[in-house]
C-alpha cells in the first residue's frame, strides 16, 4: 500500500493512518498536565480490519510517539498496543511516565465528558 499518510490531526486529538482520502486507522490520546512535564495519554489505537496485517499499526505508533517526544511531551501508554510497541522499541522508554490512578480518573472524565 503506496498511498498511505500518517498524520497528527490535534483538534481530534488523535493521529491517523490516511489512504484514499480515508481514515483507516487513529491513535487516540488526550493532552495531561497535571504531572510534572506536560504528558500524552494514549488511550487507544485501531487500525481498520480489512487493513490488518500491513504493518499500518506500527508506522501509526512510530510518527505518533516521535512526535509527541518531539513535542517534549511525556508518553503515558495506558492503550495496550502503544504500550506493547514501546516494549519492543525501547528508545521511548526514556519518555514513557508510569501510569498512575490520577492518569485513569482524568481519562475516564474525559471520556465520560465527551460521550
């Protein structure tokens, strides 16, 4: 797939995997301050099914968690997949704060707020 774009759409609060024209895929965060840098709550990622295994998961992970570092944003990986992929690419380590119980109420405000 040649056609594929990532980008960070912040009014969203999200970054997506564009192709088309459409988005296919998002990973989804929420902006955090009440921890002693400014820190990026990602929450979930998804990439639509009949994209699946073409690596899109990935690539979407790697712009959106470089960005962020190059935001000078810390990193807070409640979503299982961003969390898995900082597993295996440790240079987000450094960037990546422990998820407290403060960081789950915020979200789930958040979230709760939105619905």
């Amino acid at each position: 797939m040649n056609d594929v774009t990532i980008r960070h759409n912040p009014e969203r609060h999200r970054f997506e995997v564009i192709t088309s024209g459409n988005v296919i895929g998002k990973a989804v965060y929420k902006e955090y301050d009440g921890g002693s840098a400014p820190q990026r709550i990602f929450y979930h990622t998804v990439i639509n099914e009949e994209y699946g295994g073409q690596g899109l998961a990935g690539k979407l992970a790697k712009v959106a968690l470089t960005e962020t570092v190059e935001a000078g944003l810390a990193i807070v990986p409640v979503c299982p997949y961003i969390k898995k992929y900082i597993g295996k690419h440790p240079k987000y380590a450094a960037a990546t704060v422990p998820i407290t119980p403060a960081h789950l109420e915020f979200l789930n405000t958040a979230l709760a707020a939105r619905a």
